[in-house]
C-alpha cells in the first residue's frame, strides 16, 4: 500500500463528497491550489498542518483522511 496515494484518493473522494472543487478547499484551507492538486494526484505529501487546514475545511476529524475506504466521512471536526 502506498500511503500517500491512499490518501490522495480518499481526500479527493470526501472533496467531492462535500461537494467542493478544488478552487473553494484550497481557500477554504488557506493553502495553493497548485499544492492541493499535489496532493490529491500523490505527488506530494501534505504537512500535519495541512491536514489539519483540510480538516477543518470539509468538517471531518483529521483521522478520517486515513479511514482508506469509500465510505461517507462520519466525524466532525471538533
């Protein structure tokens, strides 16, 4: 398992889950849209703070990122 492809995958799933382009969650999150794609095709690793700016961002619980299933996300960010 590549982690990081992994996570891109389920970042991207719970984006489009939430309805968000790319555009609106990178300024939702405060962090470059050129980044976010980085790291929703697994070219790039996000920072802890990154993740934590995501979080926020879609409402989840950060661990949600690492729940590597197609599920709907089921925690709020608190």
């Amino acid at each position: 398992m590549n982690i990081r492809l992994e996570f891109a995958k389920r970042l991207q799933f719970i984006r489009k889950h939430r309805g968000m382009t790319q555009d609106a969650l990178s300024i939702a999150a405060k962090i470059d849209r050129s980044y976010l794609s980085e790291v929703e095709n697994g070219k790039s690793a996000p920072t802890l703070d990154a993740i934590d700016r995501l979080a926020h961002a879609l409402d989840i619980h950060p661990a949600e990122f690492f729940v590597f299933s197609i599920r709907e996300p089921k925690k709020h960010y608190d």
